[in-house]
C-alpha cells in the first residue's frame, strides 16, 4: 500500500475528486429515491366518493379477511372487505351502455364545464318544499380535517328526500359519520349522487331500484354525526371515474349546479 505523502499531486486530486464524486452520487440518488416515493404516496391517493361518509362499515356478512390494497389510504377506517360489485345487475341494465364506456374522457372535463352539463340536467333540489332561495353553499367549509364538499339542506324531520334526477341506486349503505345513506348513478353512468342523514328509506328501497327525478327514496333525519337537533339532508354529486366505483369520485358543489344561471 503507498503511502499518502508519497503520491503525485495529480494522484491525490484523483482520489480526492472520486471520493467527492461517490458522495454527491449518493445524494442524488437519495434525493431521487425520496422523490419518486412521494409520486408513489400521491398516486395511491385516489379521490374518493364522500371522503368524510364513504368509510365503509364493512358488511356484517362480508367476513373475508383480506383487505384490498387500491384505495386503502382514503378509506382507511374498514373498507368492505370484499368489495361490492360496481353496479347492481339492474343498474347496469337501466344505465345506457354508450355511456358507460366515454367517462374516460368525461374524466378529463373541467370543473366548470362539469356543473354547467349538471345544471343543463335540471336536478331537482332533493328534498320536498326546498326552494332555491333556501340553499346555502357550504361545499368549502371545512368539517374536521376535510373539506365537507357537500351543501346541508335542513328541513324538518321526516321530510321527504328525492331522487335529484332519474338514475339507479347503486348502494345502500350505513357509515358512523354518514349515518343511513344512499347512491344514485345519473342514467349516463357519469355522476354518483349521495344522500346522507338520512332517517329511514322508503319502504322497499332496494339497490338496483329505478329512479324518476322526484321520486322518494327517504326521509331528513341525523343519522350519522349529524347534530340531533338539526336534522338535514347531506347532499354531495361526484363525477365517476371509468371503473364506476360508487365510492370513487370527483365532488362537484351542488350549490354551484343549483344556482347556475
Ligand atoms: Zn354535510
């Protein structure tokens, strides 16, 4: 081994430059490496139908253990172990198949142009006697640590609450924070309508029911984390991915398509 005091100038820059090279490569490639799991983490992030209602209790009868690994970041408290199917059998057959297929380009549709294609819908406010004027757009306000990205329409208890526009109830479903719920798909298979707080269904509310604008699907109530005392409807409209996934969803404010002129 030679000595350090016995190599050439030239030499010692070598060695010097090498060990200064090893080292900023080491950094580089840490810097990458932290970069590139930050892309991953934000992938894995998906926008979900109803963050702050959409934690699936998992079904009683759903009992398989595994849990799937997609969505599992956004709906951590108990995403249905076995994942339901995306559209009940009667669904799909109302849902006009055309549609089914093009979200993928509706995907890709600004937010504007979104409500402005909602409000040319007509959606009815979706609960009985409400009037425009009534509304109040809390779509922003954040609840916890989430932005609520629905309005509260309060009405009286028992108040009938109705199918904004004709579509399909693709799901039924009971969260702590949504209380007894419900899912609509419009008739083109491009929006998910939600309705939350609910008190009750309909008698025979089933998944797979048929829908006209109008018709009754439940009643105002505070199920859920909903005040006792301030009974409302929680009404949320998300834009479907191409997988329909009930629980998978960019929201749209229902203020915005109710007062759009
Ligand atoms: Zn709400």
């Amino acid at each position: 081994m030679k000595r350090w005091q016995t190599f050439s100038i030239f030499e010692k820059v070598a060695v010097v430059l090498l060990a200064v090279g090893a080292m900023l490569g080491g950094i580089l490639w840490m810097a990458m490496n932290a970069k590139a799991s930050a892309n991953r983490s934000q992938r894995a992030t998906p926008a979900v139908v109803a963050p702050q209602r959409a934690a699936p209790i998992a079904p009683v009868a759903a009992a398989a253990p595994t849990r799937p690994s997609a969505p599992a970041t956004s709906l951590k408290p108990a995403l249905p172990a076995v994942l339901p199917a995306t559209l009940p059998r009667a669904c799909a057959e109302a849902l006009r198949p055309t549609a089914i297929k093009d979200t993928a380009a509706n995907t890709s549709v600004d937010a504007k142009t979104t409500v402005r294609m909602l409000a040319a819908m007509d959606l009815a406010i979706p609960v009985a006697g409400i009037e425009k004027a009534a509304l109040y757009d809390s779509f922003s306000d954040v609840r916890g640590k989430r932005m609520h990205e629905a309005i509260d329409i309060h009405a009286p208890r028992g108040t009938p609450v109705i199918a904004a526009g004709a579509g399909c109830v693709v799901k039924l479903f009971r969260s702590v924070p949504g209380g007894i719920t419900l899912y609509q798909y419009d008739l083109e298979g491009n929006f998910a309508y939600y309705y939350a707080h609910l008190d009750r269904y309909v008698d025979n509310m089933a998944e797979g029911t048929q829908l006209k604008r109008g018709d009754v699907i439940g009643y105002v109530g505070t199920t859920g984390n909903a005040s006792p005392s301030a009974p409302h409807l929680h009404f949320a409209i998300y834009r479907l991915g191409p997988e329909k996934r009930w629980w998978v969803g960019t929201a749209v404010n229902p203020y915005a398509v109710f007062t759009y002129q």
